[in-house]
C-alpha cells in the first residue's frame, strides 16, 4: 500500500491560490482555477490505479529530491486517499488514516501549549513523532525560502495537534474524544492568529507611514547645482586655451624674429666684410695715389729743372750768338756762292717747338691719366662711402630693430611667467575647489548608500512580516480545511 504525501510549495507572490506559478515539486497533473493566485498546495493522493507508480516516480524524480524513498522520508503532511477539493473556500475532503497510533491525540495538549513557530521551527518529520516545536526568533531580514515546505504548513508541527496534523483523530466518520478540546484549540489559535493578523497589519501600515515619512523627508535633499562652478571651470578652460594659443603665437613670432636677427646678423657680418675688403682696397689706392702725386711732383721738377735748362741755353746760346757777332760784325764780310746755311735758329725753333710738343703731350697724357684715375678712386671713395653710409644705416637699424624685439622678448618672457603663475594659481584654486565638491559628492553618495541600506533594511522587515503574514495565512486556510472536513464528514458519502 503506497500513499502519496502532500507537497506545500511556499511563494512570496499575493495571499491566495495559484495553479500557474513556478514550482519545484509538481508530481501529477493537477488543473488548478485561474482565479487563484499566491501559495497554492498540491495534493497527491495515493492508492489510486489511475496514477501509474512509474509515472508518479518520474515525476518525483524531476523535483529537487534524488529518489521518491527520499521525498516520502523528507516531507511530511496530510496523506488522503481521495482528491481534495481545491478552491478560495474549500481545502480538502475525506482524509483518510495513515496509522498513526492512539498516542496522538494524548499528545494533543503538549503541541497545545507550544508558542508559535517562526521560519527556523524545527519539527520533526514523521507524522506523529512528537508535536512539540523548537522555536527561535525571526531574524530581521530573514526571508522564507522557495521551492521548499515552511514549517508553519507542516501538519503536526508548531503546535498543532498531532491528531489534526495526520487525520488519526478521525475513525469511520465519528470524532474521538478530544474533538472538544480540539475545536476549542482551533478557535483559540484562530482567534490568536487573527489578532496577531491585525497587529501586523497595524505594523505594517506604521512601517509604511515610516518609510512614506523618510521618502518625504528624502525629498527636500536635492543635490546643489554645480552648473556655476562648471561655466567658471569651462570659461578658466577656454581662457587657459587662448592664453596657450596666444603662447604659441607669440613663441613662433619670436623664432621668426631670431631668424631674421640671425639673417641680418649674417648680411651684418657679410657686409662688415665687404667693408673690410673696400677699406683694404682704398687704402692700397691711397698709397697708388700718394706715389702718383710723388711722380707728378717729381715730373713738375723735372719740366721745371727743363724750362729752366731751356732758358740757360737760349741765354747761352743767344750771348754766344751775339758775341761771334760782335767779333766777325766789324771783319770782312765774304760772300761765298755757295749753298744756303742752316737757320740755327729755326732749327733751334724747331726743336724747341718739337720737345714742346712732346712735354705737352706728355704732360697731357699724365694729367688725363691722373685725372681718370683721381676720377676713377674718386668714384670708388664715393661708391664705398655711400655703401659705408648704407651699412651703418642698416647697421643701426638691426641694432634698433634688435633692441627692440630684446624688449618685446623680456616682456614676452614676463608676461608669459605671470600667465604661468595665474595659470598655477587658478589651477591650485579649483583643484581645491573640485576636492571640496568632490567631498559633497562623497558626502551625499555615503548618504545615498545610508538611505538604500535603510529602505533595503526595511523592504526586507517589510518581506519578513509579508511572509509571517502569508504563513498565518496558510494555517488559517488549513484550518478552515479542517473545519470543513468536518462539515465534509457529516455528510454521507457515497462509495460509487
């Protein structure tokens, strides 16, 4: 003879029936209602020839469990023989006994007087082993497991009879002796569950009252508005920017103005020595000059010393004349037939004439020659002057043109320093500044997390009493199960 337990699968969802909802432990096909929603309890009832023993297996061996041995060993529940009426008002119908012992219901009054289990009651698995419950405080942020069996839903366990939790207390339809008692434990566990229903209710309206009145004390805190402090930041950033633009600038037109130093310098240097070279050549013509007017000094003499040799002759000459004269003028004049004599004095004249000509045009030849050459260094001291004006013009102007990029150098190179430190100063300045905001930043995210941690904290106290509720629930339906076997058993049952 085999029975098939009851499996009670635990969903943190709403608080009633659902046939549609992830489970672990499916065991049969089982069509549940559309309107039920939240925990939803599924029945296998047993010793049924519809149900095929390896189907059932098969089907036990896709849950959680290894064997179908294990399940039995490991669940424990109300074991029927007939299907349950599953529905918002009706639990289950004609329990059957699963041979629990007599002792049961004596022990009925020992899980009476047990307090009410929490998630960490620990009961024991058999059926009518003990109906005593080992509890424990619910720990805050504790939460009911899924895909297992809560404690609470366990029949036998948490202080619900033994003879309620495996149906020994009912025999051919006729209660035993302790119905009274345990109708009156019924009642009295029913109406402690209702009122600790309505102070979780309570509880939980205050919780939420709580966490509406923190959200709306959350809601003031806005986080301060840095658009100012970015403008300033990104203004100081384009600043920055024009400023090393203006650097560069600045940087390439003094490397263009070395370079054109340096060009002038070497048109400086070029022409320093041309001017040399010029100088060096009008100095060897001053010397051809002074030796020329040595020459002309010394041909003036010399046509000097001539003239004057010239005149001693015609002196001479004309005294001579004269005196031969004097001597054959008072003598015999003889006159000979014969040829006519040389003039000397034309002779004279002519010679006198020719050496006169020759002397000019000597003396016209080394005119026009000194003449062309004064001229000529004339030219040249003129030339070399005018090129010796323009270099020393252009000499100062390099010189002014040098002083003054020197001038805009040093003030380039000041103001460069001066950008530099305001630069570090403002770089210093609003690093400062951006640790201080980023400390409110770290401030208010350490706030944040504080809020999250609280909400999380009180979301899970807010689960945690979800689930107490729920499972108060789940007794209350179990026991208005009960209740309504009871009402079921009263009816007579009709074995076709």
């Amino acid at each position: 003879m085999k029975f098939y337990e009851v499996a009670i699968e635990w969903l943190l969802s709403d608080k009633e029936l659902t046939g549609n909802t992830r489970s672990h432990s499916v065991l049969m096909d089982f069509e549940f209602p559309a309107y039920l929603e939240g925990p939803k309890l599924f029945v296998y009832l047993g010793d049924s020839t519809d149900i095929p023993e390896e189907h059932t297996k098969r089907q036990i061996n896709n849950t959680n469990e290894c064997s179908y041995e294990n399940w039995q060993r490991k669940t424990s529940g109300v074991v029927c023989k007939y299907p349950f009426e599953v529905g918002p008002d009706r639990m289950a119908s004609d329990c059957s006994p699963t041979g629990c012992s007599s002792e049961s219901s004596a022990r009925a009054s020992d899980c009476a007087l047990a307090s009410t289990c929490s998630v960490e009651t620990t009961c024991l698995p058999s059926a009518c082993a003990t109906s005593s419950c080992q509890t424990s405080s619910f720990p805050s942020g504790a939460r009911l497991p899924t895909g297992c069996l809560p404690p609470a839903c366990f029949a036998g366990s948490c202080n619900i009879p033994c003879v309620v939790g495996n149906c020994a207390w009912c025999e051919d339809g006729v209660f035993n002796s302790n119905e009274k008692e345990t109708m009156q434990f019924l009642n009295d566990r029913l109406a402690s569950y209702l009122e600790k229903v309505r102070g979780l209710e309570e509880l939980n309206a205050e919780l939420e009252c709580r966490i509406r009145e923190q959200c709306e004390e959350d809601v003031p805190l806005v986080c301060p508005d840095y658009q100012c402090y970015f403008d300033t930041i990104e203004d100081l950033q384009q600043k920055i920017l024009c400023t090393k633009a203006e650097n560069c600038r600045l940087a390439v037109q003094l490397d263009n103005c070395k370079l054109a130093a340096d060009d002038f310098r070497s048109k400086y240097e070029s022409e320093l020595s041309l001017r040399q070279l010029v100088e060096t050549d009008i100095s060897g013509l001053r010397g051809i000059l002074g030796e020329l007017t040595v020459c002309r000094s010394d041909l003036e003499a010399h046509v000097e010393s001539l003239k004057d040799d010239l005149l001693c002759l015609k002196k001479s000459h004309e005294e001579e004349v004269n005196v031969l004269r004097g001597q054959l003028g008072d003598r015999l004049s003889v006159e000979l037939d014969t040829a006519p004599t040389t003039d000397l004095n034309r002779v004279l004249d002519e010679m006198r004439c020719q050496y006169e000509t020759v002397l000019a045009n000597n003396r016209r030849d080394v005119e026009e020659w000194f003449a062309a050459q004064t001229e000529e260094l004339n030219q040249q001291q003129l030339s070399s002057a005018e090129q010796l004006q323009g270099c020393q013009t252009e000499i100062l102007e390099l010189k002014r043109t040098a002083n003054t990029l020197e001038i805009e150098l040093q003030a380039q190179q000041s103001l460069t320093e001066s950008l530099e430190c305001t630069v570090a100063e403002t770089e210093a300045q609003y690093s400062s500044e951006l640790a201080q905001i980023q400390c409110l930043i770290d401030n208010v995210e350490n706030q944040l997390a504080e809020i999250r941690c609280d909400l999380e904290r009180q979301n899970q106290e807010y689960q945690v009493l979800l689930d107490t509720k729920a499972r108060l629930e789940c007794e209350i339906n179990t026991y208005q199960g009960l209740l309504d076997s009871k009402d079921s058993r009263q009816v007579p049952h009709d074995p076709s």
